[in-house]
C-alpha cells in the first residue's frame, strides 16, 4: 500500500520536464515550483530511470517486480520454517512409539 503524496504528480512530472527541456539546476526549478529540491531531484531520477535515461537505476516496473519477489521469499522461508518444525515434531513422535 502507498502512502499519500503531499504533492501532485502532475506537478513532479512538470518539474521533471522542466528540467529536462530547459537544463536548469534541479534546485531552481524546485524552488520555482515550490517542492522541496530533495523530492523533485527523486523523482527527476525516477523518471530518468522510467525512461531507459539511467540503466544503473531501476524502473518503477523492476522496483515492484523486486518488491513482489522479496514478499514471496519471505511467505516461502516462512512456510519452510513451519515445515521443519513440523517434521521435527512427527518425527519425534515416530521415535517415541518405537520400542528399544
């Protein structure tokens, strides 16, 4: 789930296309708009990586793809945890039933 933006993303993305059309400093171009430089410089570069501009960053689409990835490891590591607990636990069984 996320969160709320305080800002609007048509105005980011208007931020970000202003930078890149007019090759103005990130910080004057925020300072126009009235955003926070730090936002508008996440979010150039998010777009930046959207676009195919930064191969060393990844997409939005590879940013969820990972965020999925990461969930699903984490519910199979937890199945495998319970699975082992529960062999560990039937197995004691077996042993205890058994005659010495």
């Amino acid at each position: 789930m996320s969160r709320s933006r305080k800002y609007p993303r048509e105005l980011l993305d208007r931020g970000a296309r202003l930078v890149f059309e007019s090759g103005r400093p990130i910080a004057h171009v925020a300072r126009d708009l009235g955003v926070p430089s730090e936002t508008l410089r996440k979010h150039v570069r998010q777009v930046e990586a959207d676009e195919g501009r930064r191969p060393d960053l990844p997409s939005s689409e590879e940013r969820e793809e990972i965020r999925q990835l990461r969930r699903e490891v984490y519910e199979l590591r937890r199945a495998n945890e319970i699975l082992k607990a529960a062999s560990l636990f039937f197995a004691a069984e077996l042993d205890a039933d058994r005659p010495k």
